[in-house]
C-alpha cells in the first residue's frame, strides 16, 4: 500500500512539474553594465529555482513566463530582481543594466617573510630537487608509476608509458626540451652577469658575434659549472679564456 501511495505522489508531482514547464518558454537576454566582464553571472527563476548563468557578452536563456521573477545575482554586481511582462517576450532586445559593485581596500599592508617557503612549511621535504617545467615532464614520461604492496614491486603493476614514449621518439624530444632549457637559463644568468659592452670593450669580441660566443661558452660543461656559483671573478677569468678560443675560430673562418 505505501509504495503505490509512493508512485502516485511520485506521478502527481512529476506531472506538476512537466505542466509548469509547458506553461513556460525559452526567454532571451542580454546584461549591460560598465564593465566588460559579464561572464558567469547567476540569472535565478525565482519561481521555478531555475538557475543559470551569462556567457562571455552577458546573453543568457531561462524558461519562464509572464509574471515570473528573474533574479540577477553575483558578486560583482549589485542583485536586481526582474518581472517579465508579456511583451518582453516579443523583445529581441531585452536587456538588464547592472550596476558593479566596487570593493574598497581601507588599509594595505605588505609584509615581509623571507623565511617563509614550501620547504620550511613542512609542504615539501627540506633539501628536495626542483624540478623545471622541462624537468617534470621528462620525469613523468619515463616514471614506472608501479602500484604496488608494501612500497615493493610484488604484486604490482608497470606502466607501459614510458616504453611508449621512449619508442615514439618522445623521451628523446623531452631530453632535448630540458637541454635546451638549461642552455637558455645559463644564457640568461651570462647577460646578466656581463653587459654587452663587456664583450665588445674588454673581451674584444665583436658585436656581430657576441650572441654567437655566448651560445659557445654555455656549450663548455666546466664554464656552465662557475657560471652557476655566481663567482664573478673565476666566470670572468675562465670566460676570457673561451674568447680567446672564439676569436682564433673566427679568424680561421674568415680565412
């Protein structure tokens, strides 16, 4: 008796809620406001509870009919309620203006902390590798991601991605990606260190090959190492030596 008392209470509302959307129709428009973001904000059938949201230029669709109360809500803008009027119907160019809502900071305040990072956080082990963004891919695409009991291999499960990738040629083309990487963070820490004119003045190097002779120093594995301890004065030194070299190259070229 309670489960057909349950179907029929079921039907009587599914019913009600079939009839209460035929009554309704597909109602267009469009918010204005004087901002140009419009995008994700609630337009709310207060009658029906229908809710949905604007698209990048403000328009937006929702069943309702005359009477009904649309709601338009967000936190940037000010709530405004709405009743549709039979005409608004037949208007192709229903619009609502909104009117922001402006935020107003009555004190900054800008702190300091030096000391504070992921590692002394506790978010990551202290002392861990930094991966770059080159470096987590090449990571990812030759992990083993086993699954397996006890932190062991037994009765686990292989990945067969890095396989894959290593026959597709994508491992190789990610190992060239963190080369390359590397190469223009060396680059960068060099034209940093040293100004153009210190090539051109004091290593002679002339200015139609400087970019050139930079790209030569970084190739030079024991250079790339002193660059990287900032030392300024062994980069130098070791630096004058690599143009020397530079400059006999160019000179054997120009033969």
């Amino acid at each position: 008796m309670f489960q057909k008392i349950t179907c029929f209470l079921i039907v009587m509302v599914g019913q009600a809620c079939l009839s209460q959307s035929q009554d309704r129709s597909v109602f267009n428009g469009k918010l204005v406001s004087n901002t140009s973001d419009l995008e994700g904000i609630y337009v709310i059938n207060a009658q029906t509870e229908e809710t949905v949201t604007t698209d990048p230029t403000g328009s937006f669709s929702i069943l309702a009919k005359a009477d009904d109360v649309l709601v338009f809500s967000s936190i940037s803008v000010k709530e405004k309620r709405v009743m549709l009027k039979p005409e608004d119907f037949s208007n192709i160019n229903f619009t609502v203006k909104l009117t922001m809502v402006m935020h107003e900071l009555q004190e900054v305040v800008i702190k300091r902390y030096d000391n504070i990072n992921a590692e002394s956080l506790g978010i990551i082990p202290e002392g861990q590798k930094k991966y770059t963004a080159a470096e987590r891919k090449l990571k990812t695409a030759t992990a083993l991601n086993a699954t397996a009991n006890g932190g062991t291999m037994a009765g686990g499960s292989v990945s067969a991605d890095p396989l894959l990738n290593f026959f597709s040629g994508r491992t190789a083309m990610l190992k060239k990606e963190v080369a390359v990487e590397k190469k223009e963070f060396f680059m960068r820490l060099l034209e940093n260190m040293f100004s153009l004119e210190h090539f051109i003045d004091r290593l002679k190097i002339p200015a139609e090959y400087v970019k050139g002779f930079e790209y030569y120093a970084v190739e030079n594995e024991k250079f790339t190492v002193i660059l990287n301890s900032k030392n300024k004065t062994s980069t130098e030194f070791l630096l004058g030596e690599l143009a020397t070299k530079y400059k006999e190259i160019i000179a054997s070229e120009n033969k």
